[in-house]
C-alpha cells in the first residue's frame, strides 16, 4: 500500500491527501498536484514556486483526532454550506478509514 493516499477534494476539486507514513493530512496546489513550503513572504508552490495561499502550507494530523482534522478541513474551503459540511464529512469518514487499513 502506497504511503500517499488520496482521500477527498474540495469545493475547487484540489486534492486532500494522507501520508500514512506521517499522519499528515494535506491540501495539493491546483498549479502542480504539490506540497507547499514556506518560501519569499509566505507559502509557495514546492513545485513551481509561485506564492499560494498559507492553506497549502498548513496540515491536519490524524492522531489528534476528528475535532481537530475536521477544523483543518474547513479552512481547505470546503466552506460552511450544507453542501460543504456533508463534504467534510464525507472526506473525515474517508480520511479515519484509510489509515485503519
Ligand atoms: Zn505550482
């Protein structure tokens, strides 16, 4: 089993992923399906460099539980319609049952 899973998208189809290995859970740019990293005056593209926002800096880890990944995952814009919290959901359940498997 790959360490990378992907777990769920957004409300702008970017990519939330889990490495296993780590517990992070992460939010990919939508220039290059990267990580970013601290870089020029806040959180750039690892890939292209170009500044995106600080979100793509940031992670969730799995081991502090639901309360706090479900917190992170709404600052990922999946924003506070009742669209967006079924999505949340959704991608919480996705989240916890990939990292028992
Ligand atoms: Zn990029």
């Amino acid at each position: 089993m790959s360490a990378i899973t992907e777990v769920a998208t957004n409300g702008y189809g970017e990519r939330i992923i889990l490495n296993n290995n780590s517990g992070m859970v992460l939010l990919l740019t939508p220039c290059c399906d990267a990580t970013g990293k601290g870089g020029g005056t806040g959180i750039i593209c690892r890939k292209c460099h170009e500044d995106v926002d600080p979100v793509f800096g940031s992670c969730a880890m799995l081991n502090k539980g639901l309360d706090s990944v479900r917190s992170w995952l709404l600052t990922c814009a999946f924003g506070d319609d009742e669209d967006s919290v079924a999505r949340t959901e959704e991608a919480l359940t996705a989240l916890f049952a990939v990292s028992v498997g």
